[in-house]
C-alpha cells in the first residue's frame, strides 16, 4: 500500500462545518488502507497522518505517515470582525488547533482567516 492509492473523503459533519465556517484553516479528509490504518490530511493539502491511537472521548493521537514525528498543533487566530464598518470590531478572536508535521511542513501561520458578523456601513 502506498499514500498515493489512498482515496481521502470528507465526513458529513465537517462538509457541515465548512458551510457554515469557510474561514476554517484545517479541514480534515480521511481514509483507510486494506489493513484498517486510519489516515487523516488536511483538505487541499498532501502530507498525511495516520492516527495511531484514539482514547474513550474519541481524542486522537497523529503520526505523519511519512517520516513517522508526532503531529504537533498550532494556534491559528481568526479576528472577529462584529463592528458596524467593514475590518472593525471588538478585539475578539477565534482559536482553532491546526495539525502540522514539524519535519515536512511549515508552522501554519497565527494569522488566521478574519470572520465577518453582522450588516457593516458602507
């Protein structure tokens, strides 16, 4: 089995949460190999992870299936534009964990898609 014969499919759920957040960073695709292996990437990206250990609350432990390092995350921060012009708003914003392999991919950058609430002023 190789990584390139893998077929990576959205779950339900996170087609959901992309509509109703498209300014998400990480959105994942799963597959899984003959064997059973589960793998997991991020949409639009190439670098795999393989899940090698899922605890009672469904939290999940990565390797990249590539060079085998633990997966880290980075804190990726998206501005909560509420005020009433447009790139205004109360300081406010929303934190979402990105999954990255430290060896094959670059720290994903802490600036983060802004969100846009609310009718602005034009």
């Amino acid at each position: 089995m190789t990584l390139d014969t893998l077929v990576f499919s959205m779950n339900k759920e996170w087609e959901e949460q992309l509509k109703l957040n498209p300014w998400l960073a990480f959105v994942p695709e799963f597959a899984k190999d003959s064997n059973g292996q589960e793998f997991m990437r991020g949409k639009g990206r190439t670098v795999v992870y393989k899940i090698v250990e899922e605890n009672d609350k469904g939290e999940q432990k990565y390797k990249c299936a590539t060079c085998d390092s633990d997966i880290k995350g980075a804190t990726v921060a998206h501005p909560i534009w509420d005020g009433p012009f447009p790139m205004s708003g109360s300081g406010q914003c929303h934190y979402e964990q990105v999954p990255y392999c430290p060896k094959c991919e670059q720290i994903p950058s802490s600036s983060g898609t802004p969100i846009e609430v609310g009718q602005k002023v034009r």
